[in-house]
C-alpha cells in the first residue's frame, strides 16, 4: 500500500484504516478522511515527508499522523464508488420491500 493509494482513498470519503503494531499482532481502526465535505476549518500540519499520511480522525475530530507502514488495510466507508454496480440493488425491489405486509 502506497501514499498515493491512501490519500487518493481518504479524499473520496470516510475510511475505516485498520492500523498495525509492529511490535505486537494487535490491530485497532480509525474513522478516517480527508474528504473536504468532513474537514474542520482549521488546517493541518500536513507534511511533505513520503512515508507519512495526515489525516483528520472523525470519531476523535483531531488531526493525525501514521506511518504508512502502520496501515494495514483501508477500507472507504463512503463516497463515491464505495461498493461495484453489481452490489445495488434495483429500484424496484428496493420499494417492493416496504409495499410488502
């Protein structure tokens, strides 16, 4: 997993980064995003350095950095293109679940 993955990710919407220990097989998650629909309007520290994301913690809403090493997974909750065209369900099947008894 790259920055550019990361961040590109993070911009779309709301991701859950599941973050690694190097020093033990514990794993936590973080609420995470740098879509500009859930930004504060203070700024960050972003920083230049390539091995490292910012990103705004939504369940703390505070600024963060990790490692890119330290992200295990990242999965995008919301946005754009979360799930494949093969996943929606049809429109009228949607209503036919309330229409039913």
């Amino acid at each position: 997993m790259n920055k550019d993955k990361i961040t590109t990710e993070l911009e779309n919407g709301i991701c859950e980064l599941t973050i690694v220990s190097d020093h033990c097989s514990a794993s936590r998650t973080i609420s995470a995003t740098l879509s500009p629909n859930h930004l504060p309007d203070r700024k960050s520290n972003f920083t230049n350095n390539s091995n490292m994301v910012v990103f705004w913690d939504v369940i703390d809403e505070k600024w963060q950095t990790l490692h890119i090493s330290s992200i295990g997974d990242i999965e995008r909750m919301t946005g754009y293109g979360v799930k494949h065209e093969s996943d929606s369900v049809a429109p009228e099947k949607f209503i036919a679940l309330f229409e039913s008894d």
